[in-house]
C-alpha cells in the first residue's frame, strides 16, 4: 500500500466531497467509515480511479499513512468526535496531527486541544464552510490549533480551498478552539443573513402580492448590485423553481418551519457570555425557534386580531427602500458578528485576525458576498475597529439608507407583518448610536429593590440610595 498524505475518517457527502477535493489536488488519500458497506460504496463509486485508498478499520487507516500522520475527522460533533479520538490513539504516535472538521462547539475542541497537547499530539479545530460543493471544489477553511499543526497541514489546506481573487480561502486562525470559534460566528452571521432576506421576501409577498415568479427578477437584479452574495444568487434561483408533481412554485409549498443544527444558538449564548449584544442573531434564532410551532400559530392566527392588507404607494419606490433596508440591516448583522469575534480574541487570547477572516469569507462559505472587500479592507485600515459601524464605508452606508430601514420597518408594523430582524438591526444602530440610553433608570430600579449600587455623572465613586424613608 502506497503512503497516503491524509486520512479522513466519516464517509457522509461532507467527508467524501473533501477526500475527492484532496484526491484531484494531488494528494494521496485514505479513508475510513465506521460503516463498511459506505466505503465500499464510495471507493466503487465516486472514488473509483482517484488518489484514494479504501481502509477498514482505524488501525488500516493509520497503517496507511506517512509519518508525521494527519488525520481529519468528518463526523458528528459532540460525544462521536471523542469516541473517535479515543479509538485512534493507541495506532498514532506523539506529533501526529488530528484534525476535526466537524461543526463542533468550540468549548470542546479547547478541552480536547488541552487534552491532547498534554500527551505529545497536535490537534487542529477546523471549521469548514461551503456546504456540499465547497466541500468538493474549495470550501472556506478556519484553523485554529497549534500553529505547529497547522504548519503540516498547511499545503493540503491551501491546496483545497477557495480561491479569491487568486487569494486561498483560508488562514491560520489561533489557538486551541479559535477555528471552530470563528466557523460558530460565521454561521450566527448566516443565520441573521437567511433571516433578513427571508423578511423581505415576506414582505413583497404579503404586503405587495408578488408571486414567485415576480420575485425572482426583484432577487436577481439585488444580486448584480451591492446585496450581491451567495445567499441572494440562491434565493434568486429557488423562486422560478418549479415543482414537477403539481407544476407550482416549489417555495409555496415547503412547510414554514425553519430548522437549525445549533451554531446559531452557541453563536447567541456566547455572545450572551461574553456581554456583546447580537440582537439581529439573536431573532434570526429565536424565529426559527417560534417557526416551529407551527400548530399553535395557526390556532392563534384564528383567535389573534392585528391589521392586514396591501402597500398602496409607489409599488418600486418601496421595493428600492427595500433593499437599501436590507443593505444597512445586513451590515448591522456583520457590525455585530465581528464585534463578537473581537470581545472572544482579547478574552481568550486567541488575537485573531479580522481582516482576514474577512478575506477568507469572500469565497467558498455560504455568506461570501460582495461587500466582504470593504469589510476586509476596514480591518486592513484600522485593525482594532471598535465596530464595523465606525468605519467610514459603513458609517456612510448605513447613513444614507436608515431612513429606508424605517420606512420598511414602519410600513411592516403597520399592516402587520413581524420583521424581527430587521427591527433588532435599527435598535441596535440606534442603541449604538446614543450617547444616553435610560440604563440610568435601570440602574436606579436595582439599587431600589436590591441596593446593588450606581455610579454617577457627576463625580467619581459607587453609590446607593435609601430610596423610601
């Protein structure tokens, strides 16, 4: 048997689009499936004629490859990633590299990182994103790991990601979880993208009646302009899809209950733990959450009072509003995604890169857009940027489309269509932009009933109040 340069453990489309990424870079490959049946499948199917070794057992695969080894996990995240681990260490040797490719939550790949390191092996937290063909033709790729590791694993990576602007989609991240941190904040990011665009959707449809077939042009033409992004390429594309069986527009007929694999709620609770405000994640989550109850929407939609009807201005003016809205939402929803990723880098060390990470997501993951460039470049000017609101391309963006943001918002509230997002992405541009919020009250209100003190504005020290007498 030839020596392989990479194992991949988990043969599910995501593990056997990466090995036949690796095989057609060159790479020599080896691969296990706790499932035998499915490498057999593969091995005689799609990895027929590559670079690729069927093995079939853990102690085959290790056999098979060069020293020092690297081994990429492709399986659930959770308790399956250290059952493999444990499985793994009595064929590997100290200075072996093993890789998790998996969406795992980034507080286990720091223990497992401890862990291992502690015992002499290198461990790489990988978070991939591009979805199935990525995947196969050049995923974005977040690292993070000892940088020793990401050092021998560093020309499989770069050969199979992405490319922008001849660029690879992919850069050493950090330390120990900072990869799986970084893959859980970009998909918190795609989840408040997916709702936003879901919104306005809602909105043309209800509110202006536009069929599926009328959408998509509107999809489209936001696509070539500065909403141009892999999410609104496919939204474009779903509206015209018809459905063979019934010859109706597929969308109309898929069950409005949104589901969700949990990184946008770690997204939320970490940023819930690290006190920085995600409020457009944050309703992204919590409407795919109230979606699911879809029985007692319908129910109450029966009992419940609230005004309906249809926009009876100027039909494009509004649909320009739109998308400016959506525009200076979509910002929003970045502003606070990248101020999550700066808090985590200072409180656990992890000195990530912004404007590279950044640069990364311009292709290959599921929220590359256009507008990544002028993030990238943000970051590039002023690398410790308090917030992405502050630079002034967004600064002015946001500027000269809030107005639009608060018409759609008005005009949504007032026939009735629940736009959480978008609503959470003007409070918090507002919250951001006031200089006095009435936490003072708040404040007062907790030293009334709890004594738990405040300061004050008008000279130093920490105060409290006996506030009945």
């Amino acid at each position: 048997m030839k020596e392989c340069d990479i194992g991949v453990i988990g043969l599910a489309v995501m593990g056997q689009n990466l090995a036949l990424n690796m095989a057609r870079n060159s790479f020599m490959v080896a691969v296990y499936n706790r499932t035998g049946a499915k490498t057999e499948a593969f091995i005689e199917g799609p990895g027929a004629g590559t670079n690729i070794t069927a093995t079939y057992s853990l102690e085959e695969l290790v056999g098979a490859l060069k020293r020092p080894r690297l081994v990429m996990m492709m399986v659930q995240p959770g308790a399956p990633v250290d059952e493999v681990i444990a499985q793994l260490m009595p064929y590997l040797e100290p200075g072996d590299v093993i890789m998790d490719g998996g969406n795992s939550f980034f507080p286990d790949t720091e223990r497992r990182s401890q862990e291992l390191e502690t015992r002499g092996f290198k461990y790489l937290g990988v978070g991939i994103s591009g979805g199935e063909g990525g995947a196969l033709w050049g995923p974005s790729i977040m690292p993070g790991g000892q940088h020793s590791a990401y050092i021998l694993a560093e020309a499989i990576l770069t050969a199979i990601a992405a490319r922008a602007d001849g660029e690879p989609c992919v850069t050493y991240i950090g330390p120990r979880g900072s990869g799986h941190f970084v893959k859980m904040v970009h998909n918190g990011i795609e989840y408040a993208d997916m709702q936003l665009i879901a919104e306005a959707y809602d909105i043309l449809h209800q509110l202006l009646g536009l069929s599926a077939a009328e959408l998509h042009p509107v999809f489209a033409r936001w696509n070539e302009g500065e909403l141009s992004s892999y999410l609104m390429e496919i939204t474009a594309d779903i509206f015209p899809f018809i459905d063979e069986e019934t010859g109706q527009p597929l969308v109309d007929l898929i069950l409005d209950q949104a589901e969700q694999k949990g990184t946008g709620r770690w997204t939320v609770q970490s940023a819930l733990d690290l006190g920085v405000p995600t409020p457009s994640i944050n309703a992204a989550v919590e409407t795919r959450l109230i979606s699911t109850y879809k029985a007692e929407r319908e129910q109450a939609a029966g009992v419940l009072t609230g005004p309906r009807g249809r926009y009876q201005g100027d039909r494009q003016a509004f649909v320009d509003a739109l998308g400016d809205a959506l525009y200076a939402s979509k910002i929003c929803s970045y502003a606070q995604g990248f101020a999550l990723l700066r808090t985590a880098s200072r409180q656990y060390e992890y000195n990530l890169n912004c404007s590279e990470i950044a640069g990364i997501w311009r292709n290959g993951c599921i929220i590359r857009a256009r507008f990544l460039d002028d993030v990238r470049a943000a970051y590039t000017q002023a690398p410790e940027l308090a917030n992405l609101l502050l630079a002034p391309f967004f600064r002015q963006a946001v500027g000269g489309r809030h107005k639009a943001l608060r018409q759609v918002i008005a005009t949504a509230a007032k026939f009735g269509i629940p736009i959480p997002a978008m609503g959470a992405s003007l409070a918090y541009y507002d919250s951001y932009r006031s200089a006095q919020l009435p936490a003072n009250l708040t404040q007062a209100q907790r030293d009334y009933f709890g004594a738990h003190t405040y300061r004050r504005l008008d000279r130093e020290g920490v105060f409290t109040t006996k506030w009945v007498k």
